[in-house]
C-alpha cells in the first residue's frame, strides 16, 4: 500500500511511469508458455516462488496459445517481444523459431518424452495377440483395423508420428508405408483426445473400440496415477518400436527488456530444483541428470533405446509438402 | 448572417426530419470500436505480411478449389435445415404460454452457448460409428447448434408480431396452411433474413464442430487458415485466405443487408402468446415441445452422465475432487475451477454491457440512418466472418508500443467476447426497430414532441426491450466462447471453456471426468443466466408484449 502511494506521489512528481507497473516492474521476468503449463498451484509453479526467494526476481506466466500459436506470434512479435523467455518450443517447431530470429542466444533443451503408439494391455491378452512393437507390425494384417493415428496437419502427437514413419523409412518410401496403413485399416482422428478417449479402448472409461493409439510414452503412469480407484498396474503400454522423439527448449527472446535476469531463470529451468517437478506434472523427462525419477515413472513410463528423430531444419523445410502428401494418401 | 440560406434549407426539410447531428452522435462510440479494434488490426497485419507473391502463392495452394466448395455447400446446407428445423420450436414458443416454457427456451439455446469442445465430445458419442468423420456429421451438428439463432432472432420478431392479423385471415377464410404462407412467413421475412445471415457466417466460418465430427476429409477455409496461422507459422498464405473468407462474406452479408431493408414491414397491432386452447392444440404443443427438449439435451446429458462415470461406475468422485489442488501426494492438475467460474461470469458482464452499449448504440443509428446504416451493419458483422486468428495475432502486432501496449491486458478477452456478441445484439434489435410503423412517430409529432424527443420515446424505448434479451445472449457468448480466447495471450486467467479444454488434454480417466464435470457448470451456468434474462424479461412483460 505504502510502496504504491510513494510510487504515485513519485508519478506525479515526475510525471514518469518508470518503475510504476504492478506487475512489469525491474524485478520481473515474464515467461511465454503454452496452453498446457500450469500457472499455479503445482510444484512446477512452487518451484518458480522458490526461484522468486532466492533470486528476488517475480516470474509471471504468460499463456500464449499451443506451441505452434505460441511460436508463431514470437515470430511476429521479433525483436518487441510479448515477454522475456519462451518455455516449450519442441524440435518440430525449433527451426521456424530460430530462423524467425527470435531468441537473443541459443536456446537450450529443458525436457524430452516420446510419442509412442500405445496399446490395450486387456485386449491384446483377451485375443490372445502379442501388442505389436515396430512401425513394420502396424501394416501386418494381425494388427488389422486396430490403430488410431492424429491427423498431422492437426495434432502434434500426429505429425510426431508421421515423422517417426519418415525418419523410419526414408523420403519418399514413407508414402507407401501410409499407403499400406491405410490399406490395414488405420483411422485418422483430428486430435489427440478424440483418439484417445473416444476411440482407443484402453483409457479408462473410454468407449473406443480401437485397441492401439498414438499417445506418449508417459501416457501409461498417467493412468495410474489419475484411475479412480487408485491402481497399482497400468492398462496400457507403450510399442518402443514406434517411438518419436521430442524435445522441448527454452530460451531469452531477443528484445527482452531484462535480459540478465531472464538468462538466470533459464538457468534455473534446468536445474535440480525445477527438473524434478517436471515429470508429475508436465508428464515429460527431465534433462538434468540429477533428478531422480518418481518410482510411478520408472515402473510404467517407457523411453526407448532409439527413438525415431528428424533433422528440425529439414522438418522446417518439408513439413507442409509432407503434410500435404499424407492428406493425398491417406484421407483422399 | 446565414438567415436566408438557413430559411430555405429549414423550407426543404420535412418537419419530422431528425436533427442532422443525431445519426453521427449515436454511431460515434460503434464506428470507433469497429475502427480501433478490427479494421487498423486487420490492416496492420495485411501490410506487415502480405507480399505480393504471397495471393498467388497462397491462391494456387491444391486443394484450394475443393476446400471452398466444401465450405459453401455445407453452409447452404446448414443454414436451410436449422431454418427450417428451428422455426418450430420458435412458433411454439413464441405463440404458447405453457409449464416448463423458459427451460425449453433454455435448452435450445444452451448448445449454441456451449463450446464445442465439449459438447462436439458427446456428440460424438451419439452419432452412429459410420457417421464419424462425414459431411453429414457436421451438418447435424451444425443444425443443433444453430437452433438457437433461429428462436432468438425469429422469436423475437413472432412475439411481436400481431396476433389479429393471422386472426383477421381465419375469419376470412383461409386455412392454417394459407396464413402460415401468405401472413406469417412474409411478415417473419426480415428476422428469417437475419437468421439465415448469422447462421450462414457461423457455418460458413465453422472450426470446432467441422474438426471434430468432420474428420479431416472434410476441412473448411477456416480450419485451414487456422492450420496455416498456427501449425504452419504461415501467417501471410492464412492471411490471404482469411481475404478471401471476408470478400466471399460480405457478399452474402451485403447481399442480405439489402434484402432486408427492402422486405421491412411496419407492425402494429395486438400481440399475444397464449395457453393451448382446444385439446388438439393442447396435445400438439406438448408433443412438440418435449420432442424439442428431448432432442436437444440428449448430447448435454450424455456430457452431464460422463462427469459421473469414474472405473465403470457411477461416482461423485469427479465432483467432490474438482477444486482440490492435488489429486494425489505431489500431483497437481493447475486448474482452480471456481476461479475459472468467477473470471468467466466477471467477463460475461464486462462482455455483455460493451456489447449492448455499442450494439444498441450501432442498431438505433442503423435503423434511423437514411444512407449509411447498411455500412456500419456490414461493418459490424465482418468480426464474425473474419478468423479470429487473423484479428488476434493483428492486435497483437498493432498496440504493442506504449502507450498502446494492450498485449496481455486482461479486458482484451472481454472486449474479443463483445466483438463476437455485438453483431448478435445488432441482429436481434435491428428487426424491431424497423418494424415500429412511422406513424407512430408522426403521432407524437402531432401531439407536439420534437423529432429528437419523439425518436427517444419511441425507438429508444422500443429497443429496451429486445436489449434485455439481446444483454443474456451476449453474456451467454461470453460463458462459452473459446476460440478468440485462446488465442490472446493472457497471465494467469482462465475461463471455463478454457480450464475445461486444459483438462480435457491430459490423459487418465480423473481428469476427464473433471473436464466435463466442470463442462456441466458451465452449462448450468449458461443455463441459469438465459433463464434470468428471459425471467426478467418477462416480468416486465417483455416478452409476452401483453402491453403492446
């Protein structure tokens, strides 16, 4: 109260709105996130307080769309930007950030997960069936009329799937894959939820009658952790062979108004403290090897070996054209 | 010193002639926002991205041509099923007094309130398998949506519409069939123009209902746009597109805006809404009226069921758990949804009194205007068929340096909220106004009122009481809209379409039975604020126009 009649008194004064702002003041960092991030009430966000107490500096959230709306207003914002540090550009979006020139330095990886084909545990023991486990067992006639993919042009987890077949099999090869896919029977569903709640049968409480589905390969301790009541096994597991790798990044954006304090709190993103709060609530895997895991995520969760990765340049490149051409083969 | 030429001018003015300054004055405020808010953002953006080879680039994209007729015929479609499918819940409730009247009102309008997210999620689940994924898919539920539009808006024109002409018809003779034909539907002809026009914009320019019942086979120009903005950061091929939209639009809209002023029709008379009288009546009017209900809250009860579906069983679980902050030791979902309810209720009322400030401000200068009305109604309907991604993201590239900083302020989701409700607002009180006959003004002329005063006792008093409606459909707007929401960046407020939407993502059963627990406050909610508003209405005899 005190601090803000002083500050008024100095306004008028000096008729200068320095210094002024609630909430934009020398001491705060504003970090651009996606729809996803929590803005409080978690330990993500009681990590942050913890960065506030250390540090001094306030870090307010700002919301701005999924990753891709996020990114593609950075990118229009270049140079005055929304706010000082971005959490969450992923390596399908890496290139069109950085050739849109909006960080100050290079951004680092914060966390990775992987998309995955995830399948029904029940319903592979029911039919007798092994769950399949390569991207090659997808167009065996076995697995006929059992998988539900996200449209890429429309869903991340889709488009990190279709990366997945093309790092897999090569550019053009990737075509006759989907090709054959389609022949086998696969269903296009325009999001992750509709694929995953309405359509695959292994969610819990799902109605879906498809018993595999592209998920993450967090999705199974999700499962656990969020089944009423509580379980001690997961329904679903995770085809490694199907893996796609993503990796999220941050980073200061070039034209932040307090660059030396938004460098600190990128530095705080990677360490122990913040790390650890990353898996129960984000559901991705923490970079900094000192974290250690929560035993749900050990037990359930599933990182492959060798994970399927596209160059970010060549997916900034090619994404559309391929997009375009997985529309051609599999839905005309 | 201008004495003679002040003569001769006041000699060539009708005595009933309004004073000059009074169209400008009223349309000041909506010409302003429409300037400020969407025609310098829009701008904005067009010079800041469009080179010139971006409309060749962006025209020649394949595919083009089939997305575009897609988007037409499934519009025509649309429009001419809810128009026909809605008329009968508008005359029924519209003309019949009867218990359970403001719940069915309430129930044909919520879904249009609602964002599709969720309601698109148990339609889903309604609609038979092979339905999934086709145009007729998206058509139904176009029809479903859109019901609303059609008793708002043609409602509102029956209930004053004068029961002793279709009367006057009987007696001389003609059949129910002939009145409905001859009477009624040319008399009907402006608010069935309005609706048509605003379910037109809302099919034409649909995304939700298109993505999730469509399937991807079946993408419209606004999907695509919205594809290009957000997934392809290829802001210039979608602004193009979004050029491309508007031009197609306000053709239709121009187009309708003619065809409206010229079919406008001066009422007066007695209008009444009574109980069913014979027994036939009687049975008709229920019969009807419980199908209405029951077809239209089928998909919201099968949303409200799942709320309580928790491990195959029936729970409370999801409800009793929905404002804890941790489900389990160390895990948090984030999402306070009482705080969402109160951010979304505050928006409501912020949304809902700009829109009937500027909407009743714009509908009286348009109806009054002699000229330039139909610019400023046109002008006000382009939010509706703009993507909301292009005036977002032209906002946000617009008032970006101080003083204009407006990125993030909290007032521009209200304020996007009141861009979308205004036209609404426009629509509901635009065939009223032009229905009040003439000599009405003429009369208080004669009984010696200025035409300044008379304009105020008679246009303005006409237009409070389609405002109170017209306030509860904005707010109802408000509640539910999602789309130009997630788009601004906003530091931690959410509203409940969106709170819903953050739940709806994450996998494990907890959480989705939240989202759509949380989905049934929101429609009960929407539901409760709708049934005020009519009640209110009512009891100032608004809509049973006994006083007229």
């Amino acid at each position: 109260m005190k601090a803000r009649t002083l500050c008024a008194a100095g306004l008028i004064m000096s008729l200068s709105l320095v210094g002024c702002s609630d909430d934009k003041g020398h001491g705060t960092v504003t970090m651009l996130v996606y729809d996803s991030f929590p803005t409080k009430d978690t330990p993500l966000n009681e990590a942050l307080a913890d960065f506030t107490r250390d540090t001094g500096i306030k870090v307010r959230l700002l919301t701005a769309g999924d990753a891709g709306t996020m990114v593609t207003k950075a990118v229009l914002t270049s140079g005055n930007p929304e706010g000082d540090v971005m959490w969450g550009v992923d390596n399908t979006l890496l290139s069109a950030a950085t050739d849109g020139n909006i960080f100050e330095s290079e951004p680092v990886q914060v966390d990775f997960g992987d998309v995955c084909v995830n399948y029904d545990i029940a319903w592979f023991a029911e039919h007798e069936l092994a769950p399949p486990v390569t991207l090659d067992d997808l167009i065996d006639p076995k697995y006929a009329d059992l998988l539900v993919v996200e449209n890429p042009a429309a869903s991340s987890p889709g488009l990190a799937f279709m990366l997945a077949t093309i790092a897999r099999y090569g550019d053009p090869a990737w075509e006759q894959y989907w090709a054959d896919l389609r022949a086998n029977g696969v269903e296009v569903a325009e999001s992750w939820d509709i694929a995953y709640y309405e359509r695959f049968s292994g969610a819990a409480g799902s109605e879906g009658d498809r018993p595999l589905v592209v998920s993450y390969g967090s999705s199974p301790p999700a499962e656990v952790i969020f089944a009423v009541p509580p379980r001690s096994d997961a329904p679903t597991g995770v085809s490694e062979g199907t893996c796609f790798r993503q990796q999220e990044f941050a980073g200061v954006l070039r034209g932040s108004d307090h660059p030396s304090e938004a460098a600190q709190l990128v530095e705080f993103l990677t360490s122990e403290r913040f790390q650890r709060e990353l898996p129960l609530t984000l559901f991705v895997y923490p970079v900094n090897e000192d974290v250690v895991l929560p035993d749900v995520f050990t037990q359930f969760a599933v990182v492959p070996a060798d994970p399927f990765t596209v160059d970010p340049a060549a997916i900034a490149a090619n994404r559309e054209e391929w997009q375009d051409r997985w529309n051609e083969i599999v839905l005309r | 010193m201008a004495g003679p030429v002040e003569r001769d001018r006041a000699a060539l003015t009708p005595p009933n002639a309004l004073p000059r300054w009074l169209v400008p004055s009223v349309a000041l405020v909506p010409a302003i926002a429409l300037a400020g808010l969407y025609f310098l953002p829009l701008a904005t953006l067009l010079t800041r991205v469009i080179q010139p080879s971006s409309i060749g680039d962006a025209l020649r994209l394949p595919g083009l041509g089939g997305v575009l007729w897609f988007t037409l015929w499934q519009a025509l479609v649309s429009t001419t099923l809810t128009l026909a499918i809605g008329f009968v819940p508008a005359y029924v409730l519209a003309r019949y007094r009867f218990v359970g009247r403001r719940a069915l009102l309430a129930i044909v309008t919520v879904p249009f309130m609602l964002p599709t997210v969720v309601v698109g999620a148990a339609f889903l689940a309604l609609l038979p398998a092979e339905w999934h994924g086709t145009a007729r898919a998206v058509i139904v539920a176009h029809v479903f949506f859109n019901i609303a539009v059609v008793v708002r808006l043609v409602g509102a024109m029956w209930v004053v519409l004068p029961t002793d002409l279709t009367a006057a018809a009987r007696t001389l003779g003609a059949s129910p069939a002939q009145v409905l034909l001859h009477v009624v539907l040319p008399l009907l002809r402006p608010s069935l123009w309005a609706a048509a026009t605003v379910v037109f914009l809302f099919t034409f320019t649909s995304f939700g209902a298109v993505r999730l019942l469509g399937g991807s086979a079946h993408p419209t120009l606004e999907v695509e746009i919205v594809r290009r903005a957000t997934q392809l950061g290829d802001v210039d091929g979608a602004a193009v597109l979004s050029i491309l939209q508007l031009l197609a639009l306000g053709a239709v809209v121009w187009w309708s805006a003619r065809t409206q002023r010229g079919g406008a029709l001066a009422l007066s008379g007695s209008s009444e809404s009574r109980a069913a009288r014979s027994r036939r009546e009687r049975v008709g009017v229920s019969v009807t009226a419980v199908f209405i209900a029951v077809v239209m809250s089928l998909p919201l009860l099968v949303m409200a069921s799942r709320s309580f579906r928790l491990g195959n069983r029936w729970t409370l679980t999801a409800w009793r758990t929905l404002g804890d902050t941790e489900v389990r030791p160390g895990v948090s979902l984030g999402v306070d949804p009482i705080a969402s309810l109160f951010t979304s209720l505050r928006f409501a009322v912020v949304a809902a009194s700009i829109s009937i400030v500027v909407g009743g401000l714009a509908a009286l200068a348009i109806a009054t205007a002699r000229r330039y009305g139909a610019l400023l109604d046109i002008g006000l309907m382009l939010p509706l068929g703009t993507s909301a991604v292009t005036v977002g993201l032209g906002l946000l590239i617009t008032f970006d340096t101080a003083p204009f900083d407006w990125r993030a302020r909290w007032w521009l989701v209200p304020l996007g909220h009141a861009l979308v409700a205004i036209p609404f607002v426009v629509r509901a009180l635009l065939p009223v106004l032009r229905a009040i006959p003439a000599d009405q003004r003429a009369a208080a002329a004669t009984l010696g009122a200025s035409p300044a005063r008379a304009w105020m006792a008679i246009d303005v008093r006409r237009v409070l009481r389609p405002l109170i409606a017209a306030s509860g459909l904005a707010a109802a707007i408000s509640l539910g809209e999602f789309g130009a929401t997630t788009l601004l960046s906003r530091a931690g407020i959410e509203t409940m379409p969106i709170a819903i939407a953050r739940l709806l993502g994450r996998a494990g059963e907890l959480p989705r039975a939240q989202a759509f627990a949380l989905a049934t406050m929101l429609l009960v909610v929407t539901a409760v604020v709708i049934v005020g508003v009519i009640s209110a209405a009512e009891r100032e005899g608004f809509f049973s126009a006994r006083r007229s």
